[in-house]
C-alpha cells in the first residue's frame, strides 16, 4: 500500500507529466536541457527526475559531466504511462 501511495504521489505533479511527454518526444535529454524546456532550475529538474527513477518511470546514464534521463522500457508499456501521455 506505501508503494501505491508514493507512486501516485510522483505521478501526481504536473511538472513530472510534463517531463514524461517530453521525455517521450526526445527519447533522451540532459538535466540542463529538462530545465530549459520546464522554465525552472536544473536543482528543481534534478529533484523531479530523482524521484521518478526511484519509482521506475526513468534511467540515467553518464557521459563526462553530463547525466542523460530516458524513460524506461517498462514503464513505457504500463497504463500509467498511457494515462500520463494522455493526461492535460
């Protein structure tokens, strides 16, 4: 039941879905680039994108100083993702 709660609450942000579509129109994009597309700082992407690969919805790799997010396979095939594709 925590699990389900903590979920929704990661899901439950307007930026997290904003995030997740352009995520899901960029396929891979850095913090600073997440930042610029959200208008807000590359703390406040870095916070959100934490939270959404402790529930699964990203990855992240490095290259040099640069930290690279995608979403993940499996969180790509799940309704979730369908609903926040969808959601606004």
């Amino acid at each position: 039941m925590i699990q389900f709660v903590a979920r929704h609450k990661t899901v439950g942000s307007f930026r997290r879905t904003d995030i997740t579509k352009f995520l899901d129109e960029k396929g891979e994009c850095t913090v600073n680039e997440i930042a610029q597309h959200e208008r807000c700082t590359a703390a406040t992407a870095s916070y959100h994108l934490h939270r959404m690969q402790r529930e699964g919805m990203v990855c992240s790799r490095r290259e040099g100083k640069n930290t690279y997010y995608r979403l993940t396979k499996k969180f790509r095939q799940s309704a979730l993702f369908r609903e926040m594709i969808n959601a606004r």
